[in-house]
C-alpha cells in the first residue's frame, strides 16, 4: 500500500494536538486494519492504535531523543496481532508521511531535524516489530516441538492401545500430521495438513512421499530420510519446501519420526509439518527492505558489499570492474527546485542506469544521495568496464522532463578494474571515490580509470590533512629564512620567512605541500599567526644583537583567508607590541590574485596595518592578470616581481621584449612610490639587469637558500654578491 505523502479534503490537520493525534491514529487504523488478525471492530481497533501513536509523537519531540519508545511500538503491533507483511511497511509509510504533519505543529524545532527523527523512529520501530515477531515465533515453535513430542508419544501409545484415543490426537492437531509405511506410501493424513496443501485429500493420500520432491532440497534432506526408513535413527527435523496441487510452494518446518512396533522393530513414519510459508515471506519482505534502497527500489550499500565482497574473493583468474558515479551539481536541483524534484530525478536516474547493466554478473546500487555505483563480474579487462561507463554517460547525456522542467543531468564516473583477491571492497571502494573525485576536479561529465599512483597521493593529502592540527601542537614546524638583498649595495636588507613542516614519515615538506591543505580545513590561521609570533620575536632579536647593523625586515606571508580573518589587525599589534619589534620592521606579503576585484572591506584591515607603518607588498606580481591601474587604490609599499620575469634572463642574448616589461614594471612601480624586489635570481647576470633596470631588492639562491636564522646577519657584501 502505498500512503499519500500530503492529505486533502478531510485528511487535512486540525488546530488542536489532541484532535490532530486522533486523526494520525484514524489514518494509521484505516492503514492497516485490513491486513490484521483481530476480532476488534475498526473503532476499537483505533483506540488500540491511539495509545500507540501517543507514544510515537512523544518520541518525536523528546529531549533529550530517544528511540526505545519507538521500538516499544514495534513491539506492541505484534502483540496487537499487526503479524501480516504488509502491517509493517504499511506502518512505516504512514509514520514517514503524517507523523510530523500532524504531530509536529507545535515544535520550535526545524522540520529537517523532524524529519530525521521521524527517520530514526521508523528504524527503531522496524527492529522492535522484528524482534518482537522473531521472539513470538521462537515461542510458537517451542510450543509446536512440545505439542509434535506430546503427538509422537500418543501416537505411539494409541497404535498399541486403542484406534479412538490416537484418532483424537490425531484429528484435533493443530499441526499437520501424516502417517506413511516404509515404503514412503501415505497412509492417513489429518484435516490440518489435507488443508496445508489445498484441501484436496487426493492430493496428498495415497501418494508417495518420493514424489514430494522440490528443487531447492537440499542433498541431506533425502539422505536423513534413507537413515530414517532403515533404522538408523529415530527421527530428523527439516526446512522442507512442497508444490501444491495450483503450482503455489508451501514452506514447511518438517519433523519425521520413526513408530516401532511392541518388538521395537520399525513399522511407520510420522510426519508433523509447521506451515511457515508466512513467517518466509515476512522475513524475505523485511530481508528486501534491509538490502535495498526505499525511493529507488535499487541495492543498497548492504547488499552492493555483499555482492563486492564475492566479486574480489580467490577465483580462478576471476577480474572485477567498478564503476563509481556522483552527480554533478545535484545540490543546486535539491536547493532551488526542492527536495521532492530532487528525489524524482534520483528514481529516474536509477531507471536509466538499471537499463545499463543488462548483462550477467552486472548490477548498480545506490549508495546514498546521489551516489550510484555499477559492478560487473567477470571481466574481460579494462575495456569492458570503460565500455560500461560510456553506457552510463550516454545514458545520462538525454535530458530528464520532471514536472514540466526540462532537467540536464551530468556525472563523474571513477572507473576502477582489476583482478579478484588482491584487494579488500573497502580499498576497491576508496580508490573509486578518489578516481572519481579527480573525474570532476576535470569538469565533471567524464571518467577516469583508477591510477594507484594518483590514489597514494590523495592518500597521502588526506593522512597530511588529518595530521596538521596535532602536528602544530607538537611543534613539528619550524621556519627557514631567505635574505633579502639590497641590490645597490648588496647589503642584507632583510629576510623572507617561509615556513617548513618536519613531518615524523614524510621529512621535511615544503609550504606547497601543506599551505593549501591548512587553507581548507582553516588551520591556516592559526598556523599563520604562529609563523608572524616566530617570525617577528626572530627579527627582534637580530636587532638586539646586532645594533651595529641596522634594523633588518622580516617579511611574512599572508594567505586569502587571513586576510578575511576579522583579528588580521589586533592579532598583528598584539605580536608587534609582546615582540617590541617596530611595525616599520614588518612587511605582510599578499599574493596579487588574492586582491584582484577586492572591494573596500577587504583592503580596509590592509589600510589600518599600512597607516600604523607595516609594509604590505604585493606578492607573486605579474602572475593576476590585475588591472596595472588598481595599483593606485591598494595600500601597498612594495611590488614582488614573479619569478617568471626573471627566468628570461638566464639566457644570452636577454630577449629585448622581456627587458621592455620588467623596465615598464619598474617605472610605473617607482612613478607610485613603489618599491620593487625581484624573486628567483640565480646568476650574476641576472643580479646586474635588474640592478641596470632600477630594481630596489631581490632574493634567490645567487645569494643564499632559505636557511637558520643565525646564518641571515653573517651574509657580509662578499658572501651575498
């Protein structure tokens, strides 16, 4: 039965809780009353329920949350005799669609967090209902067992005594009994079994017990029967299947016995049968709803690692291929046409994708939201899943019509293909999320087939991720110095810091390695105003010891989140004021790509840090494409010319065009006041150009590596040129 997700007409909610309660409890009986054993009439039925869904809507706005009382109402509609298929996932629809609608009005809480709820209390009420069913059904068969022994032994008491006792039992049983010769003849059957098969007595008397053979016997069945009929034991109980007389099966729990005669020698078979055909059934519904997904009817994860784990078990040169697919732009659909157009396209999605794996030892499943994966087993090599995953674009290429909008649907696809049992489903299932991430780091609407290469590295991003914020407690930081050269003079005018991480595995990594990854995750902050609080206590001290020289610069660099970090300023000044360094002596360096298109708000924290005397350079200059103009409007001292424009240089002749735009660079930085520092010089040459060109300061390994602070101050003229 499938419950309406918004009601109408005189299902509509009322104003009152309690008047809305008994009408979630009116919509619950009419549910499932139907399908339940009660001699209730419906408006007694409901009152049962009322009780029920009091419990429920309790739940639901509980805090702290629970899900006991949930998994109490699971309990309860068993106990109510709710024991059909059908009563629970009638159930379940009908606390998914109406038990925030009508019992949710009065929460101040959002209606996402109700819905979760909601969620978790059908879960909850699933397991109670099962676990009660399963507890209610260990107690039938217990009784079953001690009503099949109490069988045995009046039947074998009423064939030595008296016809009329053992006709009593026999008749009045509530199981089905039948009685057979050796030979496997049927003898007598009672009423109960006669209507286990239909109720047609010439099917089951006077027929041989060979006959009741079905295929999904298993091979002990027969063999315990032949033990049986020859003496060798007294009896056996079994799962056994039986075709009735219209072609239906009739599941069995079977226990077969064998009746000796007053000198003990074997003269009958008893034959007690259980009918569980519905206890079956319910399990493989409840089995069906664990194992697949409840919008798309598709596997689910359970069931896709079930399949996986078989896939990659030792065969005989046995070969696997995965396919790994994530939507793109999903979350735009979800966010402004809603969740409900969101959920259509995923059941259309999944049709599509269904159609793809038609072939043997395929199968696709939902992992959730919208993430689908596609497996296939015995594979021929890489190009049968790549063959695979242009089905799956190519079904996703023709646009999808949900309620009258036309919507383009794009994937990324990680393609993953290799041997059985080399590999473990969690590694398999890794390496296709990476892959596939690197298909839409591409553009998206593509594939990409596994690289182990490319998996290590986001591995190894990830483990470098996971380890930055102890790695800053321990103090596995630490920061190299690059001197900055006057290159009038060659005097040391100051000093780059650029920040290292000794990782305990890796070595020593350098910023490209980590910088991105603090910037992700926000430990760039704090990181960076650790390196400012070193960097400056560094400079404070060079000038402490060694007056003679002159205050040396330190310059820091600053990344695009610091910059909108809201204590940039007072986190500077603290540093300043503890360190007694000078704000003259400090120069934040900003990339230019940081500041292209930056509106006031963004310059203003740069702007109070300039007016207090701190330089600010534009770093990496050359490289953004920035508006030569803008320079005016930024509070910057300093230009740091990209090594790009430096590396033309290192050849002779020096390409004249390369000389025009550093020349150009160079007199409008110095017609705004600006001064210039050039990165990247390695040779003398290239040290005299700029020097000619009018360049103001430069760093590079011509003068020296970035190194210990103690190495900074003892680069006298000699050694810096």
């Amino acid at each position: 039965m499938r419950v309406p997700s918004q009601p109408s007409g005189a299902d509509a909610p009322v104003d009152d809780p309690e008047d809305r309660l008994r009408r979630f409890a009116t919509i619950w009986s009419r549910a499932i009353f139907p399908v339940t054993a009660t001699s209730l009439t419906r408006a007694e039925f409901e009152g049962h329920l009322l009780p029920l869904a009091r419990t429920l809507s309790d739940a639901l706005h509980a805090r702290p949350f629970d899900t006991a009382p949930a998994q109490r109402t699971g309990a309860a509609l068993v106990e109510g005799h709710c024991t059909d298929p059908d009563a629970l996932g009638r159930s379940l629809g009908v606390v998914d669609s109406y038990l925030v609608l009508y019992c949710g009005a009065e929460s101040d809480m959002p209606t996402e967090e109700l819905r979760a709820r909601c969620a978790r209390l059908q879960h909850a009420m699933a397991v109670g209902y099962a676990q009660a069913l399963r507890e209610r059904t260990r107690a039938e068969q217990e009784a079953i067992a001690r009503s099949a022994l109490a069988a045995r032994s009046a039947a074998e008491i009423a064939l030595h005594a008296t016809e009329s006792r053992f006709r009593a039992v026999f008749d009045g049983a509530a199981i089905g009994i039948g009685i057979a010769d050796l030979d496997g003849n049927v003898l007598e059957v009672n009423e109960t079994l006669t209507s286990m098969f239909g109720g047609m007595e010439g099917q089951v008397r006077s027929r041989n017990v060979s006959e009741w053979v079905h295929p999904e016997d298993g091979p002990h069945v027969w063999k315990l029967y032949e033990e049986l009929v020859r003496g060798d034991r007294d009896h056996y109980r079994v799962e056994k299947p039986y075709y009735r007389g219209d072609g239906t099966v009739l599941w069995t729990n079977l226990t077969v016995s064998l009746l000796r005669d007053a000198d003990g020698n074997p003269q009958y078979q008893l034959a007690l049968m259980e009918d569980t055909t519905e206890r079956r059934l319910l399990h493989l519904r409840l089995r069906y709803e664990a194992t697949h997904d409840a919008l798309t009817g598709l596997p689910n994860r359970t069931l896709f690692f079930e399949r996986l784990e078989k896939a990659l078990a030792p065969g005989d040169h046995t070969r696997f291929g995965l396919c790994y697919l994530d939507l793109d732009g999903f979350k735009v659909i979800n966010d402004s046409l809603g969740h409900s157009t969101g959920d259509r396209l995923l059941v259309e999605v999944a049709d599509r994708l269904q159609g793809c794996v038609t072939g043997a030892g395929e199968m696709v499943a939902r992992l959730g939201g919208d993430e689908f994966v596609a497996l296939t087993t015995g594979s021929r090599g890489e190009r049968d899943v790549v063959e695979l995953a242009d089905r799956i674009l190519a079904a996703l290429a023709t646009p999808l019509r949900i309620e009258g909008r036309e919507l383009s649907v794009r994937g990324s696809v990680g393609v993953v293909e290799g041997p059985a049992g080399e590999r473990t489903p969690a590694e398999v299932l890794r390496s296709a999320d990476i892959t596939m991430y690197r298909a839409k780091s591409a553009g998206g609407n593509r594939f990409e087939l596994a690289d182990p290469e490319a998996d290590a590295r986001a591995i190894t991003r990830h483990g470098l991720t996971t380890a930055l914020p102890a790695a800053l407690e321990r103090g596995e930081f630490f920061i190299e110095y690059q001197p900055l050269v006057h290159l009038g003079d060659g005097s040391v005018h100051g000093a780059e810091a650029l920040v290292r991480w000794c990782h305990p595995q890796h070595g020593v990594l350098g910023p490209d390695r980590f910088i991105p990854l603090a910037e992700d995750t926000g430990l760039i902050v704090p990181l960076g105003r650790w390196v400012l609080q070193e960097a400056v206590r560094q400079a404070r001290f060079w000038q402490t010891r060694h007056s003679d020289g002159g205050p040396l610069r330190i310059n820091v660099n600053l990344s695009p989140t610091q910059l909108h970090h809201p204590r940039l300023v007072a986190d500077t000044v603290d540093v300043l004021e503890r360190s007694g360094l000078e704000p003259g002596a400090l120069c934040l360096e900003v990339t230019e790509s940081a500041l292209i298109g930056a509106d006031e708000d963004l310059l203003k924290p740069l702007r109070q840090l300039a007016e207090m005397g701190v330089d600010i350079a534009l770093d990496d200059f050359g490289t953004g494409y920035s508006n030569l103009a803008n320079l005016r409007r930024l509070p910057v001292s300093v230009l740091k010319l990209d090594r790009s424009f430096t590396q033309g240089m290192q050849q002779h002749p020096v390409d004249p065009v390369d000389l025009k735009i550093v020349e150009g660079i160079v007199s409008l930085a110095h017609s705004l006041e600006l001064a210039v520092t050039v990165e990247g010089v390695e040779t003398g040459a290239q040290a005299r150009q700029l020097r000619d060109l009018g360049c103001d300061t430069a760093q590079g390994w011509y003068y020296a590596r970035p190194g210990a602070p103690d190495r900074i101050h003892s680069l006298v003229l000699a050694d810096a040129v």
